[in-house]
DNA sequence: GATCGCCTTGGACGTTTGACCAAATACTAT
DNA sequence: ATAGTATTTGGTCAAACGTCCAAGGCGATC
C-alpha cells in the first residue's frame, strides 16, 4: 500500500504543528503567519492550506495537542500518588523551571485568549480544563480535602496566574509561595474562620 | 491663546486612546488597526501617527493607563480599611462581575502578554504591578499576616488567574473561593503544617 | 483680511497577509 | 513502462497592513 508518500505527508504535517506550536508562544497566537510558519518547518507556505484547512485550524490543533500533553502528563502524576498536597507543591516546584517568558508558558495563556474569540477552540480548551480539574478534584478528595471541588479551582487559577505573573516578577518563586499552598491542601477545615474585629 | 483648536486636538486623542482601550480587549493586542481604531474613534487613520509616534505606542499608552486606573482604584479601597481579610474577599467578590471575556478583563491579560514582547510595556507594567503588590503587602502587615509578602505575591497571581478561568468555566464564582481564600488571608500561622503519611 | 499654528484629511507607498491552484514531483500498483 | 494517487512546489490574487506626507481647514493673533 502507498506508504512512503503517505509518511512524508505525516512527516510535513508533524513538522507544522511543531512549528505553530512553537512559533504561537515565541509571537503570539495572531502573529503566527502561513510563511514564517513553512519557513520554521522547512517546507513551503502552499503545504499549509494542503495539510489544513485554514491558517486557524492548524493553530488550533497544535495548541490543542499541547495542552493535552501538559495536562494529562500533570493529571497522571497526581492520579499515581498517595498524598495530594505534596504533588500539588511539587507541580508548584515544576513550574519554578518556566521563567514566564518561554514559549511553553506562553502558548497556555495565548490559547487561553485565543479560546475567548474562537468557538471551536473554546470548546476543546473547556473539556481539557475540565477534564484536569476532575483529576485534582478526585486526589483532594481521596485525601479528604473538606472543599475539593473550591480547592481545585482555586489551584487551577492560581497555578495559571502564577505563570503569568513570573513573566513580569522575575523574583516570584515556588518557595516562598509553597507554605502559603499548604494552607489551601490541608485536609482539616480552619478552626479560624475569620479575624473580624480586628480594628487598628 | 490658541485653545479651541487645541481642545479639538485632546478630545481626538482621547477619544483614540478609548478606542484603544476596548478595542485592545475585544480583537486582541496584535487585531487592533490604524484603522478599526480611527474608525472605532471617529477620526480618520492618519490622525493616529500625529498624536502618536507609532500604533505601539497608542496601544502602550492606552493599556498602562487603563491598568493603572484599576490597580490605583483597588488599592485606595485597600488602604481606607481596617480589616484587609475582609476587603480582599470583596476585591474577589468584585472580580465576580467580569465573566471573564469582557473587554476589561481581556485588556489586562493581552497587556501581560504583549509585555513579554515590548521592553516598554514590560518596565511600565512591572512599576504597575509592584506598586500594587507593595500597598497588598502593607495592608497584610497591618492586620498581622506572617508572611504578607508571600500571600501578596499569592493573591495577585490568584487574581489574575481567576480572570483568566472565568473565560472557559462559566460556573467559576467567588461564592466557592471565598472560604479557602479566607485561608490565605489568615492572621494565624496554621498548626497542621503538613498531612503527610496519609497512605491510603 | 492676512497670517500663523495646530489639527485633520485623503491618498499614496511598499510590505505582508490568507487563500488558492495549476503544474511538477515522488511513490505505488498494474 | 504505464497509469494512478498523494504530496509538494512556486506563483498569483485581492485585501489589509503601518507609515508617511502634501494639502486643506479653522480659530486666534496681528
């Protein structure tokens, strides 16, 4: 059967989509063009309306397939492992290696935008997104976690924004933040609920 | 003196720097035109380059002065108050108000992004945000945190994230949140500082 | 009413963009 | 070899882009 032709067809197709995902992080999502995206992969700019319907389809796949990567990689470890809160610090730590500027970090937020103003690609973010928060909340709550469900989102959120507060406080780091995490994995509720009256 | 001409002259730059403003959080950062912006502001195209050195710099200056207006606003209401805990949870109850695809809330993540490309906007946002951090920093010291400068840098980035969910997980609300941020804002060391050995 | 200075216009420029396609190429099957 | 199928090329197309500028408008000043 035809097989040669067909796995240079693959090759080219596997080249582009590592190039868009590259590139969207290095340019962000709107600057990404049919030519520097050819030019990255080392074919030429026709290949990508032969491979992909549209300019936006092949960055809307390449981001989708990233983002699934991270997450399922991430979602595994923790479904692997007996206690939550430790993992969930170590993802913290795991994180400590972007600096916010690498093209890594910056794909997630610029697919997140790009989500905001495509339907299709909002739809795909949502279940991956959804699909994470299910595994976090399922390890807060095997670990008894009295909020799994607020303790998730609030991770999910805060891990995100972490990323993109780094990219302008260079300072920003794991450490100092790790302890403060701790408070939100305890498994035991608070006995202090709130400090009111707490007048100068 | 010359002043209706001048006034005229105001009132057109303004009315580009608006259209910046919204145009910056609808289309995205790198979406926004010399002309989409004159038409959005009533002038024609080429009055863009004589109020302004280059389309960069409008969009710059439009963003940093918006981001400025909201964090400046954020943190007066911090410093009148006697309970910070408090004043936080409505900081994230107020936050409720954007769904997370609004023009406001966009502006300010394609700000952070467009920073990571633009060494202006970078040191321009970073002062922003520092500044920001710092009056979050006080107010925790006032009411006794032990490590304000942590659960500062925590709850900004929390902040931010939470913005950024809200696009894709509609059911996202601070209602949720709030006990477990309550966590954060603790004036108390908490006493379980880790639940390990917690195998199932 | 002529002059001056600032604001505004409308169009021009060279580039780049996404999309498209006929022709050329590479490989398989007959 | 031949025909057939899949991939790749190289170029064209109209549209949109940022930037620039000569000319016109318009109120204040002389």
């Amino acid at each position: 059967m035809g097989e040669t032709s067909i796995e240079r067809g693959r090759s080219a197709r596997a080249r582009l989509l590592t190039a868009a995902r590259e590139l969207i992080g290095e340019l962000g999502w709107n600057a990404v063009s049919t030519r520097t995206l050819a030019e990255r992969a080392g074919v030429r700019s026709g290949l990508v309306h032969y491979h992909f319907d549209s300019l936006q389809a092949l960055l809307r796949h390449a981001a989708l397939d990233e983002v699934q990567r991270m997450l399922e990689g991430t979602s595994a470890l923790l479904a692997g492992a007996t206690s939550p809160s430790d993992d969930i610090e170590r993802m913290l730590f795991d994180l400590d290696q972007y600096n916010g500027s690498d093209p890594a970090s910056l794909l997630f937020v610029e697919t997140y935008l790009a989500a905001t103003r495509d339907h299709e690609l909002r739809q795909g973010m949502s279940a991956l997104v959804a699909d994470f928060r299910r595994s976090l909340t399922e390890a807060l709550t095997r670990s008894g976690h009295p909020r799994p469900q607020a303790a998730a989102s609030m991770i999910l959120a805060f891990f995100d924004g972490f990323v993109l507060h780094k990219g302008l406080d260079q300072g920003l780091s794991a450490e100092h933040i790790a302890p403060l995490l701790r408070r939100i994995t305890n498994t035991e509720e608070s006995r202090i609920t709130n400090t009111e009256e707490d007048g100068e």
